[in-house]
C-alpha cells in the first residue's frame, strides 16, 4: 500500500468519506422518472459556484469609493488585470444565468407541486434563497458605478417612499417610508457611505446568507426526498422497481446537462457579452443627468409592471410585495390531495394562465409607460393574483373529486 493510500484511509477512519459517499449518493435512491426540469436544481448550484469563485477574484481589485468604482471597474479589472475581463464577464453572465436558473426551477416546482408535504419547508426555505438573491443582485448592480448602475439603484431605493401615500395612517407610514430609503442610501443621497455599505452586503453578508439556506434546502430536500413528477408518493421499499441510485444514474445524466450548461454559458461570455454588460453602462455615473427611461434588470421587470400599472404608488407597492408574500405560502393556498399538474387539468390551465401573465408583464416592463401598456400591465397582474387566489378553490373541487373516488385507496 502507498503512502497516498495511507494518508487516503488515515482521513477516512476520522471522517467517514467512504461511509457518506457510500450513504448518500449510492444507497440514496430516487424517481426513475425525473425529467429534465430536475436538472435546474444542480445547474443552479453550478451557477453559484461560479459566481462565489469569479466575485472573490473581483474582489481583489473593486475599490468601493465613488471615485475610484468605476476605473476599478472598467479600467483596472478590464484593461490591466491578466484575465480581469474574464472574470467580470463570467460574473455578470452568472448573475443573469442565475435568476433564470432559480426561475425555472421555481417554476417547475410549481408545476410539479413540489411545494406539497411533506416539502413545505423545502419550498420557504428556496423563497428565501430566492428573496435573498434578489438583494444580491440589486446590491451588485450599483457597484460598477455606471449610469445605469447608478439610476437603477435611485429609482430602487425611492420605491419604497410611495409608502408615503399610504390613504390611511398617512404620517406613520409616511416616517416609515422616509427610514426605509435612508437606510437604503445610508443617507440623504448616495455617498461613500452607501456604496460601501452595498460592497459590504454584496461580498459579505448576503454570500454568507446563501451559503446557509443553500446547505439548508440540499439538507431538506434529501430528508423529504425528491418529487415525483407523477404526482404520486412511492414506498421505497414497496416499490423499489421505481427508484434508482443517485449514482451513478443521476450523476451522470446531470453532469451531461451541466456540460450542455456550461457550454451555453461561456458561448455568451465570449460572444455575447453585451447582454448583461450594456454599453450605456460603460459612462461614469453622473447624478445630475437622468437617462430617459430607467428600468430594473429583467429578473424584476414583472414586478415593476406591477408597480407602475396601478395608479396609486402605494398599493402598486403592496401589490407586488403581496406577490412575493403569495408566493410564500403557496403551499398553504393550495392544499389540494393531488399533485403534479399531470394530473390536474384545472390546475394546469391555472399554471398557463399564470405562466402567459408573467412572461407578458416582463415583456410590458421594458415597454414606455403608456396609458395602453399601464391597462395591459393591470390585466396581466390581475390574471396573476387569481391563480394564486384559485388555488383554494381548485384544492376545494379537487379534494370533492378525490373524496368521491375513494381517497387513497
């Protein structure tokens, strides 16, 4: 026996290698009819690998004063740092392959109501990674420091002032309001002070957040086990005909499709780049000059439909934040006995219908806000808020159905 064999089986009698890997990727067993939406789940902690590995190189060199963000940015890491370029574009093709990933996952748990029991905790916990994400973003795009960069944060920080238009109890959330955006902003106005408190958040804070509730929903998900896209729960030991091993069945078919992944991903980086690092980006921040028509990156374009297509300010803000809410406890607005849209035609047509709605107010969100787009935008949102409002009443028909066939027998 070697001396790198010695030293392999010294590690393993304390720590157990064999034993885990052996445990959990071997004798864990899973649906063998897991569909290719599955795979978002792993291409999403791909992505968070990358993104951790390319911000710390970033890091090194971002300087996070006013006067010095943007040549950091745009000079030093692009020009003067060997493969600096590289890194910024990885991190700003990560950080929209990321949201789309974390989308299409979610939307596919929806789909496949992977948000039921014994799951729920599954789904909150992937909310807050969510949720949380969303701050990362937000806090990453000011620190480039460019034009964009700069007004999308402004027009950021202000939503929460149409508090302030509160028709009730108008001074209280009117003072509410004022904290918010000071806290924001660490002040009356953008400063050294708010771009190194969002540097701090960026780098810092949120990556430690993710980092927990990452660990805790791959914790969850392995302890309720993964859905199956049929909708129905099979007994691992009873039916062990519809299991296979972790690996190397799914190791294996996902690390071709991390493959695939990976391949589209650098094909933006190196071709494609001016998706997520547009031109107008690349002028200074100049605070005395306003761009014509400011809009959030696409991840929040859904919302900020919402937002603006409800006249008053005040409840466009309560509306989108009662999205985010509704969200959240969509495994309590719908307790249907069935699951999987499979087998739930009510349901499905409610997931298209909600599906068409988001894509049309994401698309509404780039548009000029026009007397037209804010009317389509208020029928789109509309058309969202019912189908997290029907669920109640689908799981209400659904369990009528299902109690006359004889529940689970």
């Amino acid at each position: 026996m070697g001396l790198i064999e010695k030293v392999i089986d010294w590690i393993d009698e304390r720590a157990h290698v064999r034993e885990i890997y052996r445990t959990q990727m071997v004798e864990y067993k899973v649906p063998k009819n897991l569909t290719f939406p599955y795979v978002f789940g792993i291409l999403a902690l791909v992505t968070f690998a990358i993104q951790i590995i390319s911000g710390m190189v970033l890091l090194l060199y971002y300087k996070p004063s006013i006067a010095d963000a943007f040549d950091s940015a745009t000079y030093t890491i692009m020009g003067e740092i060997p493969f600096g370029w590289l890194f910024r574009h990885i991190h700003a093709t990560g950080a929209n392959f990321f949201m789309a990933i974390v989308y299409l996952h979610m939307f596919t748990g929806i789909y496949y109501n992977a948000y039921k029991k014994p799951r729920e905790l599954v789904w909150i916990v992937g909310w807050l990674i969510y949720f949380v994400l969303i701050l990362t973003a937000l806090s990453g795009y000011l620190l480039p420091w460019g034009q964009l960069s700069y007004w999308g944060f402004i027009v950021t920080t202000e939503i929460p002032g149409s508090l302030g238009d509160a028709p009730i109890l108008k001074g209280l959330f009117k003072a509410i309001a004022e904290t918010i955006v000071l806290w924001m902003k660490g002040g009356y106005v953008v400063t050294d002070v708010t771009l190194g408190r969002v540097f701090g958040s960026h780098v810092l804070i949120y990556p430690l957040i993710l980092l927990a509730l990452v660990g805790t929903h791959l914790y969850l998900v392995r302890a309720a086990g993964i859905s199956n896209p049929e909708g129905i729960e099979y007994d691992k030991k009873k039916n062990p005909d519809k299991f296979v091993p972790f690996h190397p069945y799914m190791t294996l078919k996902e690390g071709a499709y991390v493959m695939w992944y990976l391949a589209i991903f650098f094909f933006f980086v190196f071709f494609h780049i001016s998706h997520f690092l547009p031109a107008d980006n690349f002028e200074p921040a100049n605070p005395l000059r306003t761009p014509p028509h400011i809009a959030p990156e696409w991840y929040l374009l859904g919302y900020y439909e919402v937002f603006r297509s409800i006249p008053s300010k005040f409840w466009g803000f309560v509306a989108f934040n009662l999205l985010l809410i509704f969200l959240l406890i969509l495994p309590f607005l719908d307790w249907s006995p069935l699951k999987s849209a499979r087998r739930r035609p009510l349901f499905f047509i409610a997931f298209l219908i909600f599906m068409f709605s988001s894509m049309a107010l994401t698309i509404l969100g780039t548009m000029p806000p026009t007397p037209t787009n804010a009317k389509l935008g208020l029928f789109f949102a509309v058309l969202v808020f019912g189908f997290f409002l029907s669920l109640p009443v689908i799981s209400f028909i659904e369990y009528g159905w299902y109690k006359a066939k004889g529940g689970e027998q």
